[in-house]
C-alpha cells in the first residue's frame, strides 16, 4: 500500500499528539503509586468507561472477527458477545463492591479478604501469574495483529513492526502512567471508531450495496448472515456452551466473572461508587451493543471478495488495503495504531502495578518513600514490555490465542464471584481453582489425554482424533466442560478441606465493603444495618442490562440489513429496559444498593 506525503503527516500527528499528553501527565502521574497507577480516584465515569471500550478495542479485534465470520457466519461473534452475561454481573454486583474495597489493584483484594501466609502467597502467586505468562499473551496477541497489518500494508518485518509499536506506546504509558492511558484512550477510541465506520461503508459500496452483499454472502454461505446458529450446525453445541459455561466459569480480559484487570483498575480510579457503576454500564453498552457492526460488515465484504483467503484474520486488512480511498488510508493506519497503543498501553500499565504494588512493593522492599516506587514501576513497565514482545514472536493466530486464554482459566470464574458473597471461601479456594484449571486444560489439550479423548469418541462421534482442539468446535466444547467440572469439584474439596478465614478477618471485610448479607451467616447474623445489596433488585437489574445490550445490538443489526419494523421493537425494547434500570437505581440509590 502507498502512502503519501500527506498520510506520512497524518499518522506523525497522531503519534506526536499521543507523546505530547504523555509529557503533559508526567508531573502529575509521578506524585505517588496511586496517581501513577489509578490517577488519584479522581476520574469521571464517562473518562474511565470510554477507555475500558478503547482498551477492548484492539488492533487484533476486527481480525479476530472478520476470522469469525469467515468461519462461523455473524453468530461466531457469540465467542465474545456471551461475556455481556458476564459484564453485566460486573456492573450490578460487583462495581460498588470494587469501589469500596479501596485498594489500588484486583490482586491487593486477596489480603484484604484472607488472612495470614495463605492470602500473602495468592496475593504474590496471582500477580506474577497475571503480570506475565497471561498479560504477556494478551499482549503478545495485539502485538500480533498489529504486525500483520503492518506487514501486509508496508511490507515491514514481524520484528521491526512489534519493536516500533511497542516502543512508541512504552514511551508515554511508562512516564505518566494511567492518566496518559485515560486521555490518550479517548482520543483513540474516536479516531478508531470513525475510521472502522469509514471503512465499512467504502467496503459495502465496493460490493454493490447492502442488497448485493446479502444476496452474495447468502449464495457463499446459507447461514452466514444468521445472529444465531442453526441447531443442526456443526458448531452449535459450541454455541451451547458459551450460552451455558463460558461467560460465567471463564476468566478472560475485560470480561472477568466478578470484575478484575483494566475493568477494576478503572473502577479504583472512578471518583465514587456511581461513577464506577457509571463506568462500568458505559463500557458494556459501548463494547457490545454500538461497537461491533462496522467490523462485521467489513467481515462479510472480505468473505465475498477473498473467499478462500488462507489467513482469514488478514481479510479485514485487504479489504483496506483494496478498497479504501488513498486520501483515507494514513488516518486509518493511525486508527489502526490507536487501537492497538489503547490495549498496549493499558496492559503495561496493568502489569507494571501487579510487579511493584503486588510483589515488589510488597515482598521485596517495603519501606521506601512514592517516588522510589513510581521510578520502579517505570522499569516495571518496560519488562513487561519486552516480554511481551518475545511471546509475540512465537504466535502465529490471534483467534488460537483468544480460545486458548478462555480455556486455561475455565471454571476459576465462580469462585471469583462467590468470594464476595459466600464467607466460607478462603484463600486456598482461589489457588485450588487458578492451578487445576491450567493444570486441566493444557493436559486435556495434551497428547497425553488420548485416553481421555477416546472415551468422549464413544460418546460425541463428531469429535476429532487427537488431543482436544480449541479450533474444533466440539473439542472446545469438551474441553470447556470437563475443565469447568474438574476445577470446579477441586476448589469446592479445597474449600471444605481447609479452615475458614478467622472470624475478625470476615467480619472487617464485611463492614468495609457491605455485600449482601446472603452467604455470609455468621457474621450476618449479627448485623443490624439495613444498607445491604439487595440481591433480587440486582438480578433483575442484570436481567434489564442484558437485555437491553442484545436488543440494542440485535435491532441495530435488523435496521442495517432494512428489517426495519423487527430492529425498531428491538430498540423499544432496548430503551425500556434502560428505562427500568435508571429507575431502579434512582429510587434505591446509587451508591448503597439498598432495597
């Protein structure tokens, strides 16, 4: 792809705009860990939602799915859109519950709800577990997308494209911390979404117009423009699965069962509990419900144009490449750009807090003044960084990537939300849970399970020879249930096998961050406040998000394909549901959760 001088001025704009509010924030970033980290608690909800949108919103997104929709037609995009369920949970149960809690990152929660050298070793076990093998993945897996691009559109190399990006977004995450992070966010996040827009219509124009593209898809693939599978599908048990297991029994990022990573970094950094419940419904309604369908139609163009495409993640890129107007194509390489230094940015940031605050900080050297540790978490910043540069170089697909995360943490999901609610859980349920969920899956995924996958043959005819494959539908199916099942059976023994936390411990947890009193026996016995969560009003809260995301996404959906009547119902429906949930919480009060 040629650029011209203008496209060179273009994109050199956009990175030195990104520099220049880095330098802006260094002084006001380098207070203290906590300005460094989660800028003081002192950002609004429409700041701090608008960049867990951007953080999601990766150069491995429209790639992973327009691989999709390659493969599984508009309803692959189940693979990501079952974690509304999940994002939901976030915002109704669990957001105000972060927010109270007070501390700096999601790893710090472990000693403020255990006790003793069990919840020390979860605290350090689980931020160097999610600090590098698993936040240098995610990374790994941006870094890939982005040098696909970068390779397919200027012809540079898998190396010298990952060193660039990954230099130019250390620069200014590393200096100024999660202030530079929020700003630069939101000025991604526009460029990105008006770019990805662009880039839609110029593709639907290139196949004759929205008619012409339905009658193609239909003619390459019969079921491709369906928002659900068909039950006789191949892959629809693996629908089945997401439906049932996924969204609840696995950690993954953005869409943690419970809240966690960038989602509760950005709620510590909320300015109070509305806010952080603010933030959170923002960044749920924005991710799934406005987000997807410029990245879909462009998927089905690059299905129409490039149909056996042997690396469908790349079909997204020529379509670019082909079809979009020379005078567009510097700012969409620098929208490119900013959705991959929004994810970067915030997963450097993310990892550099779980080294110093988590492990270094806390184990290692204890008694030194802020700037020492802001300093320290600067060359926190760049380990990370370069680690994450090594494991790209040994990826080769963002979806493998993607499945592969889901799969390592199945069935740790539960006990992640039942530790707000349930005072048996300790800290050796959390452990029990992290280690037999990787232990489960990468031996399921091993060849030495062929004993194992000879049984399940027996039973699923469908299923491949071989260890169980995340690509093949019903192999990730098994490989879903069975380390759900496993790992969840693990901790439940652990739990029951081990003491319970002391009861001065529980009950210091309970009165700092109020949770419902359901769960937590004992010391709820005793309790004679009346502002608790009111459980029922939550789930029916949640019941009204996730049915306002689907009706929105769906109706938006109906309206761009002309069943106009069909999306308009839908988008009622959407708005009355918003509807109840605002009067829901005006009238039991954002902040207290009472009934």
């Amino acid at each position: 792809m040629t650029l011209s001088s203008l496209d060179w001025l273009v994109i050199g704009l956009y990175f030195a705009v990104n520099l220049g509010i880095g330098f802006f924030y260094v002084r006001k970033a380098s207070g203290s860990v906590s300005d460094y980290f989660i800028s003081g608690r002192e950002v609004p909800w429409w700041l701090a939602g608008t960049s867990m949108v951007a953080t999601t919103f990766g150069a491995d997104t429209p790639l992973v799915v327009t691989a999709l929709v390659y493969k599984y037609g508009i309803a692959g995009n189940w693979l990501w859109w079952n974690m509304a369920l999940s994002g939901m949970l976030t915002v109704f149960f669990f957001a105000r519950l972060w927010r109270r809690a007070g501390v700096l990152t999601d790893m710090e929660f472990a000693e403020l709800r255990y006790s003793g050298k069990p919840a020390a070793f979860l605290r350090g076990f689980r931020a160097l577990y999610l600090a590098l093998p698993v936040n240098t993945i995610i990374m790994g897996w941006v870094n890939l997308a982005m040098a696909k691009i970068l390779a397919l559109t200027l012809g540079v190399s898998k190396l010298h494209a990952v060193m660039f990006c990954l230099a130019l977004t250390l620069i200014y995450t590393a200096i100024s911390g999660l202030w530079a992070v929020l700003w630069t966010d939101l000025l991604q996040f526009i460029l990105k979404m008006t770019m990805v827009i662009a880039l839609a219509v110029f593709a639907v124009r290139a196949v004759g117009g929205m008619h012409a593209l339905e009658a193609q898809v239909t003619a390459h693939s019969a079921g491709a423009l369906a928002f659900v599978p068909d039950w006789a599908s191949g892959w629809f048990v693996m629908f089945l699965v997401y439906l049932s297991l996924n969204w609840w029994a696995s950690w993954y990022p953005g869409a943690e069962p419970g809240g966690g990573g960038y989602v509760a970094q950005r709620i510590f950094s909320a300015k109070n509990e509305r806010h952080s419940l603010g933030a959170t419904l923002w960044f749920n309604i924005a991710h799934y419900a406005l987000r997807p369908w410029p990245w879909i139609l462009t998927a089905l163009v690059a299905v129409v144009l490039y149909p056996k495409q042997a690396d469908p993640e790349v079909g997204y890129i020529q379509v670019m490449i082909t079809h979009l107007p020379a005078s567009l194509r510097g700012l969409m390489l620098a929208g490119f750009a900013a959705a991959y230094m929004s994810t970067v940015g915030t997963h450097i940031n993310l990892g550099a807090s779980y080294l110093i605050n988590d492990f270094y900080r806390r184990f290692l050297v204890a008694h030194e003044d802020e700037r020492h540790y802001v300093r320290a978490s600067r060359w926190a910043s760049v380990l990370v960084t370069i680690i994450a540069g090594v494991a790209t170089y040994y990826m080769e697909s963002v979806v493998w990537a993607w499945k592969f995360l889901i799969a390592v943490g199945a069935g740790a999901g539960l006990v992640f939300m039942l530790r707000w609610f349930w005072w048996r859980i300790n800290a050796w349920s959390e452990v029990s849970a992290m280690t037999a969920a990787a232990v489960s899956s990468l031996f399921l995924q091993s060849r030495a399970a062929g004993g194992v996958v000879s049984l399940l043959q027996r039973m699923d005819s469908n299923l491949a020879a071989g260890p169980l494959n995340a690509e093949d539908p019903h192999g990730f199916a098994w490989l879903m249930i069975l380390t759900t099942s496993f790992t969840t059976l693990s901790w439940l023994v652990v739990t029951f096998l081990t003491p319970p936390e002391p009861e001065g411990k529980l009950r210091a947890f309970y009165e700092r961050v109020r949770p419902a009193k359901v769960g937590w026996g004992p010391i709820a016995r005793t309790d004679d406040t009346a502002s608790r969560q009111s459980l029922g009003w939550s789930a029916a809260d949640w019941l009204g998000g996730c049915a306002m995301i689907y009706c929105a996404l769906f109706g938006i959906g109906k309206l761009i394909f002309g069943q106009t009547l069909f999306g308009f119902a839908l988008l009622a429906g959407a708005a009355l549901a918003g509807w109840f949930i605002f009067w829901d919480l005006e009238r039991r009060g954002w902040e207290t959760l009472s009934s």
